[in-house]
C-alpha cells in the first residue's frame, strides 16, 4: 500500500501545484517544483557524502532558506532530520554528538567553529557548511527520492528544556502526516491553498513539525530569519496571510506596535496562541480586527494543533479546547483514576500525531508513553463539555508548608499589577516552611514596588501562596527558542539568592 508521509504528499504537489509557492524566505520564492527538486538534488550530495538512509544529519545554524532545503533534503534521501539549537554551548553541542551519533553535522559559517570544537573530543561526524547547500540548486538533474515507511523515523526534536534533561523527540513520517491533516481538516484555511507566517527556528518542533506540516497540506510557508513585530505585520497584512501560529509574546510585540490599529488582518483566518498567559487586553485587541486568538495546549512531545474551537474561543479565552479530530485529552488524578469535570490533576493526550518515543532512550519513552497515552506531566482540567484548562507545569508546584501553591496561579495574579510585563514565580528554599514563593518581575519598574507586589496578592490570594520574596528585572526575562521564558536560567541564577535578598514578608 502507497505510504501515508510527508514524503509522498510533498511529491504530490510538487506535479498537482508545480507553479505554487512552497517557501517564501525574506522575499525569495521557492515553487513546489523548484523546491522537491531542490531536495532532491539535497539528497544526492547527502548520498555522496556518505548519508544512508536512518542515518542522523545533525543542524546548529541559524533558520535560513537553505536550512529548510536541507531538512527536506535530508527527509528526501531517507535519513532522519536532527535540528540542534544555534544557541548550543561546545558541551552541548558534544552531547548531541552522544546521543544522535550522526554520520553528518552541517553548520553555518557563525557555527563552523564551535561545531569544529566539539568534534574534537572524538565524535565521528563529517562537518560540512550549511552553505554549500545553495549552490546545489542549479545542480545535474537528481535522482529519484528515497520512498519510506510511515514508519520511519523522518526528525528528532530536543525539547525546550524547561522541565528537566532535554530528550530527543522522534516524530515518523506517519505521525507528521496525520499532524497534518488533522489540523488541515479542522482549519481548511491552513490547507490547500492556504499561508502561513513561520516564526518558530528549526531546532524546535515550532519550526520543523510546522515546516513539514505546511508542505504536506499545500500551503504557501512565509518565513524570515528573525522575527521583528514591524516585518511580521508587513507580512501578514501585505500577502494575506491566511495562518499565524506563535508564542505569546509574538502576538503581544504585534500588538505593541503603533501601525497595528491601522493594518489589514482580514485574511487571517487562524490565529493559534500559546506557551505563556494570555491576557483578556491582548484578546480584545485581536478581536476589535476580526481575529479570534485561539488558545492552544501542546509539547513538543505532541505539536500544539489542538486550539480551543469557536465556543470556546469566543466565551473562554482561558481554555484551550476539547483536543482535536483524531485526538483527545484526559485527566487523572495521582490514583491513576480519571478525574470529575473540574477536577485538576495531570494531562493526558491520546493521538494518532504524536511523537512515536524519545530517541535511544527506551525506558523514558516507557514511562512516559504507556498503553496508548502521553503522560504530560503537566496540570490541568477539563470541563463538561471536554474543555482543557492548564493550570501549570507539575516542576512548577511549590510546596510551602505542606501546601501546594501553583506557580502560574501566583503569576497570573501578578501579572494583573499595571506596569507589569513579564512575571515567574519560583521556589525559594525557605527555613520555615521548606519552599516560599520568589516572584521575578519585568516591567515598568519605576511604577512597580515590591511591596505593592505582595499587597496586591494578599488581597487576592491565600496567605500561604504570596510571595515573601520580589526582584524587578528591568530587562526582559530570557527565552528559549520556542519563546517561552527560561524558567531553568531563573532558578540557576536565583538559586542562593534568597541568603542576601530582603524577605518582603
């Protein structure tokens, strides 16, 4: 039987939409034809390079036009995507080296020789420049692309690394596929036919999951090597663009920008937000242009497709949906027993897109993979109709006395105070009571003081849940790749602070 992938669906338009426009990078179009052709003439010189098929070709570069190429070359030849932050230390880049063993590492000339490094200490891996992949577009005509198994291992995520060791996360042929089309068919307008702005960079399943997503429905892929607020409404106004999906903090800079009010946004049919709060004036201001933020619930273990619907959306900001076509949630309580509507306890999903496992690592992947369902360990609730609230992230409960007090809740009662901008809260080690809530606040300092910080989350929270610890950063709070604030860097960084802060209360 003809295979269900991403590989097929890619040849596919390539002869039904060969004069359509697969990838729009900063301004240069690649047609559907143009760019399986490309690939393919990837996969050649990845072949001659000594590249098999499930053989690992390893990243670290910046998002580029040839980055994209070459994870669709690397799909074409059979071997197995493995994208690696740019942001990667030499010790970091060494342990990717470790675990995915590949048999090719490609960089960009700014990572040339931190990849050379890392190489040093033994690895086996031929290095070779993310640039040499240009010139093969004009090259001799290709061979016939590698068909693979739905399967088949096609790329290999790290998670963001906001909760523990960083995995890689393998997603196979099939299960992107299935991605997809269950999104497809939920939004028509993402499909066929359909634009999508890309924000997300490569080494994150914002960046490659959606990349593949895209060319497997026909849809036109806009995208630019950093994002800027100013270039993305440009995009999204001047070329209608049917799609955005992003962080938070993406549609926040959006919305920031003087020339939002007057820019043209309806041709934006799908708007998915996610990765941090979203708060009630952002939505408003969406809405005021005719654009419904929908709030999404995912991982990188699972993609992120599954948006809260029109009544949801429309009624309830706060909640993410009821899961999608071919997938759905649950909720259990540390029994292992399902828990009652409105009941917190940890997120389960179920679904034909998932993630098949964790690369090389079989017990995680039994642990967190059992009897059909993806154990998140994330918090949250689902109402009667099947709704799902997250609360927060489990690493994120702090355990103050015997009690347990959820990070994000604190947070989100924070971020209420004028000025604020950016808020986390974190477990302080605490004499008393074990843990006590730090909260670490960015915004308009000059209009923020600590101590109204706590007053204001005495008057809406539990005693034990408020803050006896506030630092105001001036500067944003950091990021990871996929935009959501280093809650890891914080804690390092605040780890031993509280032995010299001044406890507030």
């Amino acid at each position: 039987m003809m295979g269900f992938t991403v590989s097929r669906a890619l040849k596919w338009w390539a002869w039904e939409k060969p004069d359509r426009v697969a990838l729009n990078y900063e301004g240069e179009p690649v047609t559907y034809a143009g760019l399986y052709d490309w690939g393919r003439k990837v996969a050649d010189w990845l072949r001659t390079e000594g590249v098999a098929p499930g053989d690992r070709v390893m990243m670290v570069a910046e998002n580029s036009l040839e980055y994209a190429v070459l994870l669709v070359g690397t799909m074409l030849a059979g071997a197995i995507a493995a994208p690696v932050t740019f942001r990667s230390s030499e010790r970091e880049v060494q342990r990717a080296l470790a675990l995915l063993e590949p048999r090719l590492l490609v960089a960009d000339c700014g990572h040339m020789e931190l990849c050379r490094a890392a190489l040093g200490k033994g690895a086996n891996a031929v290095l070779r420049a993310i640039e040499s992949v240009r010139g093969l577009r004009d090259g001799p005509d290709p061979s016939a692309a590698h068909v693979p198994a739905p399967e088949d291992a096609l790329f290999i995520i790290g998670t963001s690394g906001s909760t523990g060791q960083p995995k890689g996360v393998v997603y196979t042929q099939g299960t992107t596929m299935a991605y997809a089309a269950e999104f497809a068919i939920m939004e028509p307008a993402t499909g066929n036919g359909g634009s999508v702005l890309a924000a997300g960079p490569y080494s994150s399943s914002s960046g490659t999951l959606l990349l593949f997503q895209f060319l497997s429905v026909g849809a036109t892929i806009f995208a630019e090597n950093r994002f800027t607020p100013e270039r993305a409404l440009e995009l999204l106004s001047r070329n209608r663009i049917t799609a955005f999906l992003a962080s938070t903090i993406f549609f926040e800079r959006l919305a920031a920008l003087p020339e939002f009010e007057a820019a043209d946004l309806s041709a934006l049919a799908f708007a998915q937000i996610g990765g941090a709060r979203v708060g009630p004036a952002l939505t408003a201001k969406f809405k005021a242009k005719g654009v419904v933020l929908r709030q999404a619930y995912g991982c990188t273990e699972a993609g992120g497709a599954w948006a809260a619907r029109d009544e949801t959306a429309l009624t309830d900001a706060t909640k993410c949906g009821p899961g999608g076509l071919f997938s759905e949630y649950a909720v259990i309580r540390p029994d292992g027993t399902i828990a009652d509507a409105g009941e917190p306890g940890e997120i389960l999903i179920r679904s034909a897109a998932m993630a098949a496992g964790y690369w090389k690592d079989a017990e995680q992947t039994a642990a967190t993979f059992r009897e059909g369902w993806l154990h998140t360990g994330d918090r949250g609730m689902l109402d009667t109709r099947g709704n799902l609230t997250f609360i927060d992230r489990i690493k994120d409960i702090i355990k103050s006395g015997g009690l347990n007090v959820s990070a994000m809740e604190v947070e989100n009662t924070i971020a209420e105070i004028d000025g604020v901008v950016e808020v986390v809260v974190l477990a302080a080690a605490d004499a008393e009571f074990g843990e006590t809530p730090l909260a670490v606040v960015h915004g308009d300092i000059a209009r923020i003081e600590p101590r109204e910080v706590v007053a204001h989350c005495r008057r809406e929270l539990a005693s034990y849940k408020v803050p006896r610890y506030v630092v105001l950063e001036a500067e944003a709070l950091p990021r990871l790749p996929s935009g959501k604030i280093d809650k890891n860097a914080l804690r390092a960084r605040f780890k031993d602070a509280t032995a010299t802060m001044e406890r507030i209360r």
